[in-house]
C-alpha cells in the first residue's frame, strides 16, 4: 500500500462536469493527489511525447496508468491510444478507457489497439463510485507494473 | 482333325470322368481339409450315361475315363457357376504352362491378357445362358506369351437340371492365327505392290478343257493393266468374250506356262494389238492345279517404234550406198581414214572394198593434181559441202579419168564421216562431140521433109515407137495438139492421150492394135478410129492410112495419113442413139413402163415388167396382155380402150394389184395410161405404173407412231396439248380433260381461257400470243381449274415444233402441277417476310431502347450493330464500330475490369465469351472508356445467339451505364456511414450531460443534506449546464436533420441578399470582435433554399469570427472564383486562428469542436456541410495551419453571373 503514493495517473476528460464528478470518485478513494488531468487527446499526445507545452520532460512524468475518454476533441480517444500502443515504452503503460458509449464498435476498436481495460460510466453513482474505488483497488494495489520504480 | 474324338462324345465322357472326381474328391475331401467346391450328386436321371454307370463300380471306368481326359489332345477346363476353376486336364496346364494347383479355384481371366477379360466374362455369361458354345478366345501363357484358343463349351447339369458349371475343350489354334494374321500381312503387302508398279500386272486362270477352246479368265488386274491393255474392267471376264479375235498364240503360250511351270518372257506386238509392241514375263503362281499364271507386262510401242525407224534409216542408207552408179567412199573426217566404198568404187578405180579400207585418198593416190584435192577440204571447208567440182583421178592402174566429185558431211554422234561421190563423166565427155555432128545433119533432112508434109492436105505423121517425130499443121488441128511437142510420146500413150478407140464398140485400141504400131511393124493398114480432139473434147472419126518406113530393109518409123470422116459418121450415130435412147428409157425406168398396140401386145417394156410373168424384156415382145394377165386386163382394159379412144391420158389411176408383190406381200400401185402413136395411124397405150406400197406402209406406221404418242402423252401426269403455228389449241391429252372435267368441244382454239383463274388469264394470253408471233419458248406459271372447282398451280410450258425448213408448224406444250411447290414458295416468302419483320423490329429497338446492345458474329466476335444509345456512351457510329473483332475491342473501348485498372483481355469480355463459349454472362460490371476520356461503369448481360441447329451463330451483349447507380450507391454508403456516425454521436453526447445530471444530482442531495451552500450552488451549475446542453443538443439536432426534409421550393436568389441577412444574423458577434466583412464576389444568382443559404452563410462568418484568435485586425472575405469554363466557387476566407492540419477530418464531424473551450456545440460545420449537399455541391477548405487562417471553399447547384 506504499507504492500509491508512486502511482501517478493520467485522466484525460473533455467534459468539465465529468471531470469534476470523476475527481471526487479519485478523491473519495483517496487516489487524487497523483492525478494529472488533461482536457483533449492533443494535449494528452503532448504529454506523453513530450511536445508542445510538453517538451521539458521534467514536467511530464510517465504515469503509471492512463485513464482515457473515447469522445475527445482535437485528437480523438481512440487515436490517442493507437499512438500509445505504437510506442515500445508507452505500450508498458496499462491504458484504460473511461466513457459514456457503450457502442459494440467503440469496444472492439479499444480492444483492437490493445486497451487494458474498457470502463462504461454508470449513471447511478454509487455504482460509478464503487466502480472508481474497485478501479483504484485493483489497477492500483493489486495490479503489478512491468517495470521497477523507474518511472521516467 | 478327323483323328480327333466329336466334342459331343467327349463332352459326355467327360461328364462322366467329372462325376467320378466328385466321388474321388468327396473321399478326399473328407480326409483333407479341401476347399474346392464338391459336387453331392452322383446319379441323375438326366444323364441316361450316367444312369448306366454302376454307381458301385467306378474303378474301371474311372481309369479309363481319366486316360481318355489326360491323354486327349483338348485342354479340358471346367467351371462352377461363378466361373471358378474346378477341373483343368494335363493337356491344359501344357497349354498354359501353368500347374494343376495353379490353376484350380482361378477364374479364366485371370489367365487373360487386360484386353480380352471384359470380352472373356461377357462369353461366360453367354455360356451361362446357353447362348454360345463355340468361340475363339485369347489368353496369356504362364510365361507371358500369347494363346489363342478354340474353345468350345456346354454346360454341365446336375439332377434338377440346374445348371452346375461349364465345360471347355479348349484347342490352341496360337500357330494358326499367327500364320493367319501373318497371311494377311503378306497378302496386304502383294496388294499394295499389285496396286502400285506402273507394270501392267494381271493373274489369269487357264481353262484347259478337252473339245473347247483355251481360254483364260482374270482373276486379278492392276490398273496399269487396264491402262496398257486397254481392257477395262477385265476383273472375272474371259479374254474371248472380251476379244474373240485375241490371237491363239497367246492361249497357247500361256498354257504351256501353266502347265509347265516354266516361266517365260517374250515380246509380242503388231498390227493385232494396235501396232503396239509388249515386252511380258509369264510365270506359274499357285499350285499346278489352279492354272494360274502371272503375266507381268510392259508397254514397249514407243521404244520398239524408236528402233524400228533407226533400223529402217540405216537399211535405206546402206542400201542406197550399195546400189548407187555412183563411185561412193565414206571416210572419216578428221584424217580421211576410207570405212566404206561401194562397188560402184571398185569399178571405177579398181580398187576393191578390202584394199581402199582403213587407207585415206593420198594413200590410194586417188588425186593426179593434189591441189583438186587442197581445193576440195577448201571448199568443204567454207560450204560445209561440195557440189558437182569437175576434177582428174588416176585409178588404181594409172588410167586417167574425168570424174565430178561431190561430196557431203554426214555428223553421227559416233564420228563425223565425209560421203564422196564420184561421177565417171569421161565417155560423156567423149560422145559429146559426136552427137553434135550428127544433130546438125539430123536438122537439115528434118527441115526438107517439114516443108513436103507441110504442103499437104491430110493430116501427116511421121515417127518411131516413141513418139512421132514429124507432123504438118493439118495433123496438129485434126488431133487439137498444140504443137509437135504434144505428139512426142510413146505410141501407146498418145492412143491413150486422144482417146483412140474402135468406132462402134468404142474400145479404147491397145497399143500393139494401133495402126500406126502395126505399121511400125511393117504392116500397111487403111481403117476407120474415132479420137477425141484435145482441143474441142469433141470425137473426131478418122481414116487412117499407115504405113512402114523401111531404110536398108529396117523399119525405121512409120507414116500415117489420116482424113476427118467426122461428119458423115455422126449422121450415122444419130438415128441409131435416138433408137437406142428409147429402148434404155424403157430398159432402165424405175417405174413400171409398157407400151402396147391396139391389141394390147407387148411392143417394149421395163426390165420389171416381164419377171411378173417369168419373161425377159426380148421374150415379152409380141406377148399380149389378155394372155398374160387376164386378171389385169379385166382391170385395166376399159381404161386402155378408152384412152385409145379418146386420146385422154389418165393419170395417177390408183388400184391394188392383181398379183402380190414380188416378196409376197400385197402391193400398192399408182399408175398412168396415155396414148402413144405408133405410125400408120395406128394407136398404142402407154402404162406408167408406180408402186407405192413403201408410201402406204409409211402411212401406216405415221398413224401408228400417233397412236404412241397419244397413248403416252395420254398417260404421262402432266397435261399436254398442240397448237396450230397461231397458238390455237387442236389436241389436249386425256389426263388435261380428266383434270378439268371438259370437252374437246369446250377447250378447242382458245377455250382454255374459260378454266384460267380470271386475275392470271390476261397476263397469260398476252404472254402465250407474243411468244407464238415472236416463234419463242413459252413459259408461264398460272393456277387451273379443276373439274372439283379448285384452282391448281401449273408451270406450263410450250415448244414449237419445225419442220425441216426451220418453220414452226406446230406447238407442243405441256402443264404441270406444281402446287406443292408453290405452297412451299409462299411458305418461304411469308418466313422471308418474317424474317424482315424481325430484323426491322430489331433496327427499332436498336434505335430507341434506352440501353446499350451489341450484336456481334460468331466466331470472330466481329461487331455487327451497336444500339443508338451505346453509340452515344462510346460516340462512336454504326460504320465505326461494324466489323471489329473481338481481339480490339479492349483497345477500341478502353475496357476496364471492374477496378478500373486492369485492362480487359479480349477473351474474358462478356461478349466473347457468349459468343465463342455460348455462356450467358449476368450482371458483371466493366469500364468503358469514352471518348472524352471519362470513364463510364456498365454493368452487362450477355448471351450467345443461336441459329436453328442451336450452333452459336453470334453473341449479344446488353449494357448500361450505371455511373448513376455507382454515384447513388456510393452517397447512401457515405449517408449510412454518416448516419450511423450520428447516432453514435447522439447516443454519446446526449448520454454525456445525462450522467452529469443524474451526478451532480446525488451531490445536491447530499449538498443540500450537509448544508454546505457553496457546493449547491456549485452543484446547480453544473446541472444546469448539462441541461443547457442537452436542450441545444436536441435542438441542433432536429435543425440538421430538417435540412434537405420539408423545405420551401428552390428559388434564384442573388449572393447580395443571402449576405446581408446572414451578416445581420451574426451581427453580434462581429461587432464584439471587431471582425471587418469584405464581399469581393460579382454579383451571382443561386438557385436553391433561401433560408438554407442565409444559414449557410451565418455559420461560416460566426465560426470565422469567433476563432480570430489574438488577430488585431480580423478580416472575413467573402468571394468567388469565377473561371468561365468551370463551375463558379465561392470562398469565405478569414485571417483567424487557422487549423491545425491534422484536425482536417474531424472538421466537419457532427458536435465536434477543436477547441472543448469554444462556444457552441460544435454543430455548425456538419450543418454548413449538410446545406451544401442538399444543394449538390462540395465544401472543402484550406488552411495554412495554426494562427495564419482559414478559407472555406463550396459549390451548390445553378449559381450564375447575374450580369449575364
């Protein structure tokens, strides 16, 4: 239970509203403080490939999850992913998608391109706030990482 | 073969012997563990050898039986009903080299060759059935080598008279059928070379029989034979029926031949084979008994005919060279080497044959002055010969002598030889001189003695035997000699030349009669001649007085005074001619010709006449016509009296003769009677009677050759008739009356008008009338009537008839009845007519069906028509197209496949492959290119077209552009894509405000439950929002999709108005961000809905204000690109933020927005794109990228110049 204070987490959310709501979830589970909050998919390209605002790596430090919405603008989710699971390190990084649309050919195509876990957001919240602490629990206790604590 | 056992009583001894094996294999069987097939009957009442069978004592027989079966010279095979192997006899296993165990319990073909099984089990079944019992068959020895066999085979019965098995006595005939085949090789091969030597060949049959003559018959004959021997077809006929006149030699040498066996070869030939010559070759073939005889034979007429002129040539030389009077020497060119002289030479020059050969003229010493001889080569030299050189030669005893040398180059292809000639002219030369002299005297007596005879006034000859040597003028006129020259002949013939002959008889004088001969023989003659003048042709009657010439007691010529008596003997011949002429007349008349007196006797007659009554012309004379023929005086007896009466001649008095003709038969006379005065007022009668029984019998057979013709022309099927040469009808035959069911009376001269079919009558009249004024062939086609009132097809046709001065004295003409094939004609006409119809039925369609057809011919696939409207996609003409075959049609169309890539090869086109393959081609879809280059997608159907015998005649292939239907298929794919793109974005972004609702929700709740304000408000907000959102969402949503649904009408509204209202829409935010609009397009009209085009607009100048990033001085354009050729672009081009080039896709997308911050839903591009299209254009945009601006570019329908 250490390491949580070393789990860093990427969100990348386009909805305010839904950021909001979701962070209070992180926040309840006690998982906020390591929380990097990005609005769209360039932003969250940006991030990862340390480009634009970016470029210092410094201030972009790997996650060790990502937790990504599919409906984003600019560059979309499912974009952000294939650019994720085409990297050799980036692809080490568990990617979980976190979105309204229960479409069949927004799984599949997750799937396709190597997402680790596919999430639908509940309506009730209870539901969405048992769904963020099992979350939490699992990607963030139980789950093991590929690599040691380097995390650069 | 006669040594051999009858199968039959083999067959049941062998039954029996089987019966005992099965008793001997059943005791056997029960001591071993056997597994052949056992047979459990031992008695049967069906085999009464079996019934005496002592079934307790089959010892003996068995022995003896076995014996018989082992020792038998047939195999012995036998099979149980599934044809198994269950007896095979030693002589068997020796013929096929297998062991008894080898072949027990095998079926036959196992023992078979692969190619004769099938046949072997189809002949074991045969069996079965009974259907055979007799055969050849092949098989394999053991050691692979072939066996044909001769089996013959019965069946085996048990005591129910079931059929058990099948028995085999199997013969190995392998030798004979090897000869066999091997004969027929041989024979193949003698008949292929009978066929093929240009030798005449032939085989004959000798029939050599006691009392008849030999003859021989041809068995065989190669068709050189017939060929050379000129005998077609000889092939089994005999030679003396073929040439009776065959000569008996031939009989003759060909028996010896056959029956000697001596061949022979001979040549024969001649006049009795046609002057042809044949080399032949007779031999015996066969045995002696068949007397056949071989004859090999060569046509050698041309050759023998070769030799027999050369022969003949050297004959004539050589002969001609011995006898010559001529001194001849042949001698060889090149050094005068003597081959030859002739016996004139060895008179000549003494010297003999022997002496002169091998020695040259030089040798001989032939020359006295050698230059004759320098002179002689000289000229032979030039002229190639010499003629006629008068030169000296010394003989062989020196004796001089004058010759005239000649002589010829004769080239053989042996040697090239010199003929000399050489001409003894010595005595010539020496009697010259003397002759002269006597001449000269010799003219000097001759003018004395002219001037005597001269003088006088008879004609004066005077001669020898040959000839007479002088004559005066009167002598010359007398005989119309023209000169003396004309008398200077021998005697004998100048008798001949002037026809002297004795004057009553008229002989011709023999020469040794001729008075001037006898005078030369020293007789002295005074008679009477007749001569025949040269001059005139007229007889001139002499009186010759000819006397001897006697000098020194020797004859030596004759005188001849001669006086014309000419004039006083014609008086004489006249009166005796007219006499003679009468009784000739009577003599030779080819009628019968009879003059009697007044008491009706003979005075003369015919030479006929008299043989009636057995007389001849002198015995008739006097005999009277009462005596002779009371019958024909009772006849004709008034009649002679009344002519001699009245003077009245009757002529041309018909009546059948009393008496038969002279053959018997009955004759026909035509005769005359007329007066005939007979001197003292005494009255004859004249008969003239001619027999005309030859006309009669002629008349007779006329009639009779009518009554043919009608009886055939009254039975031939067709109708017939006869027209006069003016075409009026005189004869129909009966079949034209039982037809029509009319009269003579009905149909004669022109009645046949009455039965014609009224529409033909007139065309036929006038046809039939022109063809018998012009003397043409006639020919027509017209129906008849027939007596059943139904009109009949006829060809009718008519011939003149001439006679022998070429002038038509008749028609003849002919109907016949060719319905049928009229029928058949009209038939032909209406499916020709069908035919038309459909092809122009065709043409319509080709010219108005909205679809491309082509036609093409089999096999070449060669275009035949292009349907208009598929000229008008490939814009090519009929001419263009017509004709190109298949290999070009890829090149000539730009044929695509499907993908528009690949270029079709000739083969795989629907076309060719319903018109080369017969396949029918469905729904494929192919590229066309068109003229201008564009590509056209054509979806085909093919089929092949077939003619009546269901043969692919031709190919036709529909097509139709489906550029449409593509266009259509691909907007609804893109529309689907969209559409399902939009639900998906609907189910997500509506979802999206719901879930903050429903959240933000259960926190107010809380909120409101933990009294914390800030956070309600917070939570308020949030909802509030998401409702807001929604609520537009929903709104947006129901706009767009009214886009392109309930509408106004399009209407043309000018590009000014649509601004302005669309620039007072976003007025707003324009002057909150001091956005500058410049409008630098011309004046346009567009034609579509006035309110879409407002919102068009509205959207693209708010989302070009609102993205103006940190530019200070913002600037929208709004302008068009008008290029007169292309279709007008507007553009709305700003100096904003510009795009990001990698969010180009996401543009247009529904409710997506670039920047999550900006205002709006993010609806208005898929709006803006959606207007567009309704409006059939395209939208596109470009953008240098980040902060350096956007322009929109879009097309819609029908946007013009309105200056224009």
């Amino acid at each position: 239970m250490e390491t949580r204070e070393l789990s860093l987490i990427l969100y990348v959310e386009d909805d305010p509203a839904h950021a909001a709501f979701t962070m209070r979830f992180f926040k309840k589970s006690y998982i906020d403080n390591n929380i990097i909050h990005l609005p769209d998919g360039q932003q969250a390209l940006d991030y990862l490939f340390y480009q634009g605002n970016y470029s210092d790596k410094e201030i972009a430090p790997r996650p060790q999850l990502i937790l990504l919405d599919l409906r984003l603008p600019k560059v979309d989710g499912l974009e952000v992913l294939k650019r994720i699971k085409s990297d050799e390190i980036l692809r080490c990084i568990p990617t979980v998608i976190l979105t309204t649309s229960e479409a069949e050919i927004d799984r599949a195509k997750a799937y396709h391109n190597y997402v680790n876990s596919y999430l639908i957001k509940p309506l009730d919240i209870t539901k969405f706030s048992n769904m963020i602490e099992s979350f939490g629990l699992y990607w963030l206790n139980w789950n093991k990482y590929a690599g040691g604590d380097d995390t650069t | 073969m006669d040594n051999r056992v009858s199968p039959e009583l083999l067959i049941s001894e062998l039954k029996k012997e089987i019966e005992m094996l099965k008793q001997e294999l059943a005791v056997a069987c029960a001591e071993h563990d056997h597994s052949l097939q056992i047979y459990n009957n031992n008695a049967t009442g069906q085999n009464n050898i079996n019934q005496e069978l002592p079934e307790n004592a089959p010892g003996n027989h068995n022995h003896l039986y076995r014996s018989i079966v082992e020792t038998a010279n047939e195999g012995i095979w036998v099979f149980d009903v599934n044809c198994k192997t269950i007896f095979v006899n030693k002589r068997t296993t020796e013929i096929f080299g297998y062991g008894k165990d080898e072949m027990l319990g095998k079926h036959p073909w196992d023992f078979m060759p692969p190619e004769s099984i099938d046949a072997g089990k189809i002949n074991f079944e045969k069996h079965l059935q009974g259907n055979i019992n007799r055969y050849e068959h092949l098989y394999k020895r053991k050691d692979g080598s072939i066996l044909w066999t001769n089996i013959a085979a019965s069946l085996l019965f048990d005591a129910q008279g079931k059929v058990e098995g099948v028995l085999n006595m199997i013969t190995d005939i392998t030798k004979q059928k090897l000869t066999e085949q091997a004969l027929y090789e041989s024979r193949e091969q003698y008949r292929l070379l009978f066929d093929s030597i240009d030798e005449g060949y032939c085989v004959i049959e000798m029939r050599i029989e006691p009392g008849k003559p030999l003859d021989y018959r041809f068995i065989e004959v190669n068709q050189a034979f017939e060929e050379q021997s000129t005998l077609a077809d000889a092939k089994g006929k005999w030679m003396r029926e073929m040439r009776p006149d065959h000569e008996e030699t031939w009989f003759e040498i060909y028996r010896d031949v056959a029956l000697t066996g001596k061949p022979v070869r001979f040549e024969l030939g001649g006049r009795a084979l046609q002057n042809r010559f044949f080399s032949l070759y007779a031999f015996r073939i066969g045995t002696p008994e068949q007397r056949r005889v071989a004859v090999l034979f060569k046509d050698n007429t041309a050759q023998k005919a070769l030799e027999e002129a050369l022969r003949e040539n050297e004959e004539k030389f050589s002969a001609a060279f011995r006898v010559s009077p001529h001194a001849l020497i042949l001698s060889k060119i090149e050094d005068g080497t003597i081959i030859e002289t002739n016996n004139a030479f060895n008179a000549l020059f003494g010297w003999s044959n022997q002496e002169a050969l091998g020695k040259s003229t030089i040798d001989l010493n032939l020359y006295k002055n050698p230059d004759d001889r320098k002179l002689a080569i000289k000229i032979l030299k030039r002229d190639e010969r010499v003629n006629n050189l008068e030169i000296i030669v010394r003989d062989k005893y020196g004796t001089e002598k004058l010759i005239v040398l000649s002589i010829e180059l004769i080239h053989t292809k042996k040697a090239n030889l010199m003929l000399s000639t050489f001409q003894d002219v010595t005595e010539q030369k020496k009697s010259d001189l003397k002759i002269r002299e006597l001449l000269q005297l010799s003219e000097r007596r001759t003018a004395e003695l002219t001037a005597v005879i001269e003088s006088m006034p008879e004609a004066v000859y005077i001669g020898n035997k040959e000839g007479i040597t002088h004559c005066n003028q009167v002598a010359l006129k007398m005989l119309g000699a023209a000169s003396l020259e004309d008398l200077q002949e021998r005697i004998g013939e100048l008798g001949k030349k002037f026809n002297i002959r004795w004057p009553h008889s008229g002989t011709p004088l023999h020469e040794n009669e001729l008075q001037f001969s006898r005078a030369l023989q020293g007789e002295t003659v005074i008679e009477e001649v007749v001569a025949t003048n040269a001059q005139t042709g007229k007889d001139v009657y002499i009186r010759a007085a000819d006397a001897p010439i006697i000098v020194n007691g020797e004859i030596i010529g004759a005188v001849a005074i001669n006086s014309d008596i000419t004039e006083r003997k014609e008086a004489e011949e006249a009166l005796r001619t007219s006499e003679a002429q009468l009784d000739a007349f009577f003599a030779n008349s080819p009628a019968i010709l009879n003059l009697v007196d007044g008491n009706f006797c003979y005075i003369n007659t015919d030479k006929v006449t008299p043989t009636y009554y057995g007389l001849t012309r002198e015995t008739i004379k006097g005999k009277c016509v009462p005596d002779l023929s009371p019958d024909f005086m009772d006849q004709t007896g008034n009649v002679m009296r009344h002519v001699i009466e009245t003077g009245e001649s009757i002529l041309n008095e018909p009546f059948e003769s009393p008496v038969p003709g002279r053959n018997g038969e009955m004759a026909y006379w035509r005769t005359s009677f007329f007066r005939v005065p007979l001197g003292d007022e005494k009255w004859g009668v004249g008969v003239i009677g001619i027999e005309v029984t030859d006309i009669k019998r002629s008349e007779l057979k006329l009639s009779e050759s009518e009554k043919r013709f009608h009886t055939l022309a009254d039975n031939i099927s067709q109708f017939a008739w006869m027209a006069d040469v003016n075409g009026s009808i005189f004869w129909y035959n009966k079949r034209w009356y039982d037809y029509t069911g009319t009269t003579f009376e009905e149909m004669k001269g022109w009645g046949w008008t009455k039965i014609h079919h009224p529409d033909h009558v007139h065309r036929v009249m006038s046809n039939f009338k022109k063809a018998i004024d012009k003397g043409e062939n006639w020919e027509d086609t017209f129906p008849i009537r027939g007596r059943d009132n139904v009109y009949r097809w006829y060809l009718s046709r008519a011939l003149p008839i001439r006679n022998e001065n070429n002038d038509i004295i008749r028609w003849f003409g002919t109907n016949t009845d060719i319905t049928e094939q009229k029928l058949a004609e009209e038939k032909l006409h209406a499916a020709l007519l069908e035919a038309e119809e459909g092809k122009n039925t065709l043409n319509t369609l080709m010219e108005y069906i909205p679809m491309g057809i082509t036609i093409a011919d089999a096999p070449d696939v060669n275009i035949r028509m292009v349907s208009k409207y598929g000229q008008g996609i490939l814009e090519k003409s009929d001419e263009e197209i017509a004709g190109i075959p298949a290999p070009e049609h890829p090149s000539k169309w730009g044929i695509y496949r499907a993908d528009g890539l690949t270029p079709a090869t000739p083969e795989e086109l629907p076309l060719s492959r319903a018109t080369m393959m017969g396949e029918i081609v469905k729904n494929e879809e192919w590229i066309v290119t068109r003229k201008d280059g564009t590509l056209v997608p054509i979806l085909c159907n093919a089929a092949p077209i077939l003619n009546n015998d269901g043969k692919v005649a031709g190919g036709v292939i529909g097509w139709q552009d489906i550029a449409d239907l593509k266009r259509i298929e691909f907007e609804m794919k893109q529309r689907n894509e969209e559409l399902t793109r939009f639900i998906y974005t609907v189910s997500h972004d509506l979802k999206s405000p719901l879930v903050t609702i429903k959240m933000f929700t259960t926190y107010l709740r809380d909120d409101i439950k933990n009294n914390e304000k800030v956070e309600q408000e917070n939570d308020l907000n949030y909802i509030e929002n998401a409702a807001d959102k929604m609520g537009k969402l929903l709104d947006e949503l129901l706009e767009l999709s009214r886009i392109g649904r309930k509408e106004q009408f399009k209407t043309e509204v000018s590009l000014e108005v649509i601004i302005q209202n669309a620039v007072d829409m976003v007025a707003g935010r324009i002057r909150e961000n001091n956005v500058e609009i410049v409008v630098t397009a011309p004046p346009l009209l567009i034609f579509g809905f006035y309110q879409r085009l407002i919102q068009l607009f509205q959207n693209l100048l708010d989302n070009a204000a609102k993205f103006m990033g940190d530019q200070p001085a913002p600037l929208v354009e709004i302008g068009a690109i008008t290029d007169k050729s292309k279709e007008i672009i507007l553009f709305v081009r700003d100096n904003g933020s510009g795009i990001d080039p990698r969010y180009h896709d996401k543009l247009f997308g529904l409710f997506e927005k670039l920047d999550p911050a900006a205002e709006g839903t993010g609806i208005g591009l898929a709006l803006v794109k959606r207007i567009v299209e309704v409006h059939n254009g395209r939208i596109w945009f470009t953008s240098e990228g980040s902060g350096k601006g956007t322009t929109f570019y879009f097309t819609l329908e029908k946007i013009k110049l309105l200056n224009n």
